[in-house]
C-alpha cells in the first residue's frame, strides 16, 4: 500500500494534468490531485501512511519554492502592474487584521491560538504551501498542521465554489468592471508551457539542493541545530537572490517543475484531509479558519471598494493571495479576462516568496 500511495504522489498529476485538457475548465489539475488525496484519505480499505504524506508534503515544499522562484523578475512585475499589486497588498493587510483577530477571540479556546493565526496569515500571503512551510518553521505538532490542512481544504474549497460562481456578480454591485491598460503581453514566458531539459533539471535540482543545504549549514553553524524558522525563512531569501542570476533565469521549464511539485504537494495534503478526524479534534480550528477567512475577505473587498479597484483586479488579486498561482487561469476563465493570468501568476509567486515572512511575523507578534 505504501507503494501504491507514493506512486499516486509522484504520478497522479501528470495524469491529471493531461485529464484537465479535455474537461470543463473548473476541473483544474489541482481540484483533481486534491480531490484523488481527499477520497483515498476518507476510504476506510485504504490505509494512508500519514508519514510518508508529511515527508512529500515538507520535502515537495522545501523543493518547489527555489524551482517557482528561479525565472522571476519580481521587481519588473510589481511597477507594471500596479493595481493588481495594491489589490494584493490589500489583501495580503486584511489577511493580517482577520488572522490577528481570530488569534485574539479564540486565545482561551484554542491551544497555541497564536501559532494558528501564523499558519492561517501565511495562507492569505500565498497559500496552503505557506501555511506548511510556517507549520514547519514554527515547530507545530503534526496533528496541528494536519487538522489545519483539513480545515482549509473545507473552507477554501466553499470559497473556491464561490469565487467560480456567484462572486462576480456580488462584486458588480458596489466594484466598477474592468478597465482595459493596454499593457504589453509579449514577454509572458509563464503562460507558455515549456519542456525542461533533463539537463536543466539537473542543475535546477542542483542549485535548490545548494540552497537547502546552505539553509542547513547555516543553521548549524548559528544555533547548533536545524532551527526550522531560519531554515525556511533563508530559503525563501537564497531563491529569491538566486532568481537574480542570468543562469538560473535562462533555465526553462523550471516554473513548470516546481508547478508539478505543488500538485504532488496537493495529493500528498489531501490524503492527510481525514474528514473524520477533523469532525472529532478539530472544530475549534474550523471555526478559527472561518472567522478569519470571513473578515479577511469581506475587509479586503472593503478596501477595494475604498481604492476604487475594479472588480475582475480584485478576484484575481484575491485568488493569487489566498491560492497562489495554481488557480489563476481558472478564476481568469470564470470571469472570462484571461488579461489578468500573467499579473494574477506573478503575484502568486509573489505570494509563495512573501507568505513565509507574514506567516512567522504574525505568529511572533501574537505570541508577545
């Protein structure tokens, strides 16, 4: 069975992949590796190794980040589009308010609450992958981290529901349509998929394998132990400077490996979604996530209403917060303004490099 279980990890989205193509377009790749991991999680004649689950969750993490980070230009895309970025921001701000204030109301009911509002802020910075990287980084226990994948699977999939249905047509109401800024395209080198060489790859898992074990090294030589906050927080830096460098920019294919690594992650984390579980240990967290999930999205339309953003900018801004990058080009066909795929992924990625600094500030603070 274990066998079979990492089969499904490591294949699974590769076929879910070419299964997408010929579907609706909400049936994304992710929809489908969290969907496959759900089900095998709550089959009662399939017997999930939860730690063989955790090691593809941390380890695919740790991986992914460096891979997703290599090709970008994160300054060029925060002048040219500067709407999108504050619409980020905006919510990126309201995640904080939201997460802070559920930390504080559930303080005497929820063990370690401030912890919680850490791993839940990291997730409207960038998404579930941020919420376990400071999982990680914090030290929390794994049932914690488990009940909280669980929780936002529940909640984040009724929002997902949401925002593929009804919310842009609630948002019309009080936020103006989309203005058209003519801006140019032609550099877009996300939305084109590429194959990546095996020798790209080779020194693309190289360079993340350098910057982990730098991550490590200087761990070791600054706390005389594997200090998880440091380690992720120096290797989200490292990528970040690495993506920098002409020889990691020229390396193709390197977004889309760290893509399929975050739908190994989705299999992995869904089969850690125990429905059953989480309806026995975890309903204090649910209702932590909902309270947060509900003020940081109903102040974050606020504060759009506020800057004058429109509505389509504020969606995508919202899912590229929340979701990061995976589920950009499926809320961009929903509300049918493929324009804002290329802003919507860069600033997941944005997110993905962000997330694990708002996720440990805000736990540190709560925490005093």
């Amino acid at each position: 069975m274990i066998i079979l279980q990492i089969t499904l990890i490591c294949l699974f989205p590769y076929l879910a992949k070419k299964i997408s193509k010929n579907t609706v377009a909400w049936l994304s790749p992710v929809v489908l590796c969290y969907t496959l991991g759900i089900i095998l999680a709550n089959l009662s004649f399939f017997r999930i190794n939860e730690q063989i689950a955790n090691y593809f969750t941390q380890g695919t993490i740790l991986l992914a980040i460096p891979f997703l980070l290599y090709a970008t230009d994160l300054s060029s895309w925060l002048k040219d589009f500067k709407s999108m970025v504050l619409a980020f921001l905006l919510c990126v701000v309201a995640g904080i308010i939201g997460t802070c204030f559920a930390g504080w109301y559930f303080k005497d009911t929820i063990p370690q609450a401030w912890l919680v509002a850490g791993m839940i802020a990291a997730i409207f910075s960038g998404g579930i992958p941020n919420m376990q990287a400071v999982g990680m980084a914090l030290e929390a226990e794994s049932n914690t981290i488990v009940l909280l994948n669980a929780a936002d699977i529940f909640i984040g999939g009724m929002y997902l529901l949401f925002l593929t249905s009804l919310a842009s047509k609630l948002l019309s109401l009080f936020l103006g349509n989309y203005q058209d800024s003519n801006l140019q395209m032609s550099n877009n080198n996300l939305l084109n998929s590429k194959n990546i060489s095996f020798k790209n790859f080779i020194q693309g898992l190289g360079i993340a394998l350098l910057i982990i074990g730098v991550s490590l090294g200087a761990s070791f030589l600054f706390f005389g132990h594997l200090a998880a906050t440091f380690i992720i927080l120096s290797l989200t830096t490292l990528s970040i400077i690495a993506s920098r460098f002409s020889f990691t920019q020229r390396l193709d294919g390197t977004f889309e490996v760290g893509d399929y690594l975050l739908l190994m992650f989705c299999v992995a984390v869904g089969m850690l979604a125990n429905f059953a579980n989480i309806l026995e240990n975890g309903l204090d967290l649910i209702m932590f996530m909902a309270v947060a999930w509900g003020i940081t999205v109903s102040l974050h339309w606020l504060l759009c209403f506020f800057f004058k953003i429109d509505k389509d900018t504020t969606l995508i801004a919202s899912t590229a917060a929340i979701y990061g990058p995976v589920f950009i080009g499926q809320i961009a066909s929903t509300i049918d303004n493929r324009r804002l795929v290329f802003p919507g992924i860069a600033l997941g990625l944005l997110g993905i490099a962000l997330g694990n600094y708002v996720g440990i500030s805000v736990a540190w603070l709560m925490r005093l």
